[in-house]
C-alpha cells in the first residue's frame, strides 16, 4: 500500500502542476471564432475541477471548469464583464451564456496573443452546476472535438479486461488516484514505483513531447531486458494505466490500444 501511497503523492502534486501559470500554451485559433472554439474544447477536455486561464495580451480571464462544463466566469470584474463574474451559468438558455460569448469574442477579436493556463481548484460549484462543452459549442455556434460517447474510464476498463494474460500486472489509474490493479501483486509494488518516477519526467516534459494537444497517448515505459517484461503507459483524458507485458505483445497492444481510442 505504501507503494500507491507514494503513487498517488506524486500523480497529485504532477497532475497539480502539469498546466500552471508559470507553464502557459498558446490559445490555438487565428481569429475571434477559432480561438472560441479552441477555449470551448479546452472544455469538453477538462474533467477534474480546474481554474482555467486564458490570458489575453496582458489581461487574465479565470473560469471554473470541472466535469467537461463551464461552470463560470470568475474574473476579471471589467466592462460587460462585470455582470457575469462570479456567477454560476445555470443552463445554455440562459442569457448570460451568449452574453459571455460576445464578451469573449470581443476580447479575442482584438488580442495580439492569448495564452492558456489552468491549476486545481476546488471549485465552489457543484460537480453538475454549469454548462456542458458540446451544448456549449452549440449555443456559441462553434465547432469543439467531439469526444467519444463512452467516458474514457469506461474505455480504460475494457481496454484492460480484455487484455487476459497478455498482461502480466497493470494499474488502472483515475485522474490522481490508483482505482484499480490486476496480476501479479509483487509486479504491481515494483511498477508502481517505476511509475513514480517515470510520471516524474513525463509531465514536466509533456508540452515538449507532445506540442499539438494530444488526447491519447501510448509510451514504452521501459522495453524490457532479458526475461524482464516490458512496461507501457497508456493514456486518455484523465484516465491513465501502466501495463507489465512480455516483450513480444508490445507492438500488437500499442495497435490495439490505437484501435480502441480511435473507434
């Protein structure tokens, strides 16, 4: 237990830290419309309960995203700002949802650069107050990635029950908790410390990685040596695994893992 113990120290000062102030992206989009619809996949990508920044020339601009939904706009108190902040956005009927979207096409109408950012937030809003991306982008007449009808937890689960013996020990991991492990449990101490310290170098090198935001991922953690077996990291959202397979399945679940996401 102490193994997850440090495991799950260490996913939540990584997952804590994997999108700061101190770490921003560029908003992607060249004009008003497309960096809405950029901010609004922002959205339907966040899960956890997040104070997202978008920070406009020199100007920041926070919102409570938690559960794929804008919960509200929470500063800046400014111009046709004002009546808006702070408050929670009950439903996409009501008037301050496209009020907010004037607001912010005007403001990214004009801006040079906006840059994003987020950070934890334990958000002042109930999981289900707000208004979900995909309603969103249709009030804002925006276009958003669609995401897959089944969760991604959902998908990480089969993904895992279907690999049989192919797999000799995984860990099932949710946002910055272990959920979940199979095989065998002396495999799963020892992975559980190699993920500590692999995670580590991941997020802080994830920007690096992967420039182009990237749902899905799979990484060989480690190819395996001799009779050892090879470990990999899979990825979707904010559900995430390692897997300890013999060396030889590598390549087959890395395509099976693709074919999966990609349904």
């Amino acid at each position: 237990m102490s193994d997850f113990s440090r495991l799950e120290e260490k996913l939540t000062k990584l997952r804590g830290r994997e999108r700061t102030p101190g770490e921003p992206r560029k908003l992607r989009g060249s004009d008003a419309a497309e960096r809405l619809a950029a901010f609004v996949t922002e959205i339907d990508e966040t899960i956890l309960p997040r104070r997202l920044t978008l920070t406009v020339d020199d100007t920041p601009w926070h919102f409570a995203i938690a559960n794929r939904r804008l919960q509200a706009l929470l500063a800046p108190a400014i111009g046709d700002a004002a009546a808006l902040a702070g408050k929670p956005l009950p439903d996409a009927e009501d008037p301050s949802v496209p009020a907010l979207a004037k607001v912010l096409r005007e403001a990214f109408a004009g801006a040079e650069t906006i840059h994003i950012s987020a950070v934890r937030l334990t958000s002042p809003f109930p999981s289900d107050v707000g208004v979900p991306a995909p309603m969103l982008a249709r009030v804002w007449n925006v276009s958003s990635t669609e995401r897959a009808e089944v969760p991604p937890e959902e998908r990480m689960r089969s993904f895992l029950s279907a690999l049989g013996r192919d797999a000799l020990a995984w860990l099932r991991i949710d946002g910055e908790e272990v959920a979940e492990q199979g095989g065998d449990a002396a495999r799963v101490g020892r992975m559980a410390e190699q993920a500590a310290v692999f995670l580590d170098g991941y997020f802080g090198k994830f920007d690096s990685l992967f420039p182009d935001p990237a749902q899905s991922c799979v990484t060989v953690v480690s190819p395996g040596i001799g009779e050892a077996p090879s470990v990999l990291f899979v990825e979707y959202g904010e559900a995430s695994a390692f897997i300890a397979t013999p060396t030889t399945n590598v390549a087959r679940l890395a395509m099976a893992w693709q074919r999966m996401v990609t349904e």
